[in-house]
C-alpha cells in the first residue's frame, strides 16, 4: 500500500477512535494530556522570553522563535512516534490511536451536548454554567437565546479548528503534521491576543493559525451545507449564505463553519456579544433569518455535527479505498 494509503488508514482509524472512545477521564486523570504538555511548554516559553523589559520588536522575534521552536518540536516528536509504533505489529493502528487524542469529534459533541440537556435538567442557570465551559462570554450576561446561540457558535467554529483542521493536516503529513497543527492551534488560544502583553509576542501564532486553518475552515462549512438537510435547511441556502456572508466575520476563518451553520439552521449568528467587561458589535451572519436562537436549535446543530463528521469519515475512507 502507497504511504499516503497508510496515512488515510490512519486518519480513519483516528477517526473511529475518537468516535468511540472520545477522551476518556479515567486515563487523563492519571497522565498529562498532549495538549496539556504542550500548553505547558508555551507557558513556559511566554514567562522565559515575553518579558515586559523588552521591546515590541523584540518581544515580537520572541514569538516567531518560540513559533519555530514549537514547530520543530512538535513535528519531530510526532515523526519519531510515527516511525516507532510503524515498525511493530498493527503498528498504523496504533499511530490512529494516538492520533486520536487530539481530535475532538466526541467531546465536542459532549460538551454543547451538555448545554442542551442543561436547560431541561436546571434551567437557564445550570445552560449559563454549562455554556460558560466552552465559550469566553461572561455567561451571567445571557439569557436563554444567547446561550443557545454561543453554544451553536462554539460549536460551528471548534467543529473546524477542533475536528476538520486536525484531521485535514493529518491526512496530509501524518503524526507530524497533526502535532504541530495542534501546538500552533494552542499557541493561538493562549498567546495570540491583541492585549499588550501578547500583541506582539502572539503575533506570529496568531497568523500562522490563521494560515493552517485557511482550508479546512472552508472545507468544513462545505460539509456542514451538504448536509444542511439533516438540520430542515437546504445545501443551496447553507453554501449562499456561506459565500455571501463567511468573510463579514472578524476571523478570516471562523466565519465559514459558522455562516453555513447559520444557512443550514435558518438562524441569524455572531453578531453583538459580550466578552467579561468588553463588548464586541459584530455584524450578524444571515442577517434577515430568526435571530431568537433556542435550545431546540442546539439540538439541530448537534444533528449537523454527527452528519457532518460522518460525511468527513466516509470521505477520507474512500480515498483510502482508491489511492
């Protein structure tokens, strides 16, 4: 089998993997997680090299080192546990396996799952709670329609960043590339800000996120569209709204997994929220659809999470069929 059919197998392994056995708290709780290691090794990095003596320049040729470093280490370690676990027995296996832990299919399910039945179990306070997990909005400021609808959001954009991305990088240079795509992802989430500590030490994990996830944020709003159905939207109104609404968000990425949600659902998202004391007026996406989001349309939305990561899965298993 070519090395790339050995790739693909892997990708649909990981893919099985996560969808079965997802993140498992049992083991967690007893080792360190990969991105947890890697998170640790950037907090050290920023208090080592991002000091308040330096300047902006400086600070910034900080961050493009701490990016390159991060890179090569990242890709070097998932070559060399690449290489290792091939050479043993059910060894592509194996490599799925670890490459499973940093693909989030099954937890992200969980999680905007959770805001869902939160509502039924202990009403919008339990939803704040709930929803206060997986977004940065200050969650006493939401009533019952902002919390479905940052639930709805976060879950179009980490669909993105947190399954099509890591899979799509995967696929394309192995262990390696899906290591390296996840400590540029995380050196985003910690350091890539614009507050005056990492506006210029973040500069660098800041556009290099941006550039890895060009395409698989584009890719992922393709297949939320496609299967807008599953959803009562149609693919036609999902890929217009897309094309017509994806660049009106302030990421140059997020906007394309969240303006085909927002077609697919028949719902108006982003738009004016609230992050702790600083409120960011956003236009919306699908600006003349309901704009009253509910916690029937967090359902929908995990209607399309499934179809969509089950079309992702059947189309990498048949590249791997014919390649």
């Amino acid at each position: 089998m070519p090395v790339w059919g050995d790739t693909l197998f892997v990708v649909v392994a990981a893919l099985a993997f996560d969808a079965l056995i997802g993140d498992p708290d049992f083991l967690w709780r007893r080792l360190p997680h990969p991105v947890a290691l890697i998170g640790s090794l950037i907090g050290w990095l920023d208090r080592a090299v991002n000091l308040d003596t330096r300047s902006s320049a400086q600070r910034k040729l900080a961050g493009v080192r701490v990016v390159i470093l991060l890179l090569a280490l990242s890709a070097l370690s998932g070559f060399l546990i690449e290489t290792a676990l091939r050479q043993i027995t059910f060894g592509n296996v194996l490599v799925g396996l670890v490459a499973s832990t940093l693909i989030a299919q099954r937890s992200l399910y969980q999680h905007v799952a959770r805001v869902r039945s939160a509502f039924t179990d202990g009403g919008l306070a339990e939803a704040r709670r709930a929803v206060s997990m997986i977004v940065g909005r200050d969650p006493d400021q939401l009533d019952e329609a902002g919390v479905s609808r940052a639930a709805i959001e976060s879950c179009a954009e980490n669909f993105s960043d947190g399954v099509v991305a890591p899979v799509f990088w995967l696929a394309l240079l192995g262990l390696p590339g899906l290591i390296a795509y996840k400590a540029i992802n995380t050196a985003d989430s910690m350091i890539g800000h614009l507050s005056p500590r990492y506006a210029s030490f973040g500069w660098a994990a800041a556009r290099l996120d941006d550039l890895v996830n060009l395409i698989p944020a584009r890719l992922s709003g393709v297949l939320v569209a496609v299967v807008a159905p599953v959803a009562g939207g149609t693919t036609a109104t999902a890929l217009t709204v897309m094309w017509r609404d994806a660049t009106k968000h302030r990421s140059p990425n997020a906007g394309w997994p969240e303006s085909a949600t927002a077609g697919a659902l028949g719902l108006a998202l982003a738009g004016p929220r609230r992050y702790g004391e600083r409120v960011v007026d956003d236009v919306f996406l699908n600006a003349e659809a309901r704009k009253e989001a509910t916690p029937d349309d967090i359902g929908r939305t995990l209607h399309l999470l499934i179809a969509a990561c089950l079309l992702q899965a059947a189309a990498y298993a048949a590249l791997a069929l014919v390649v």
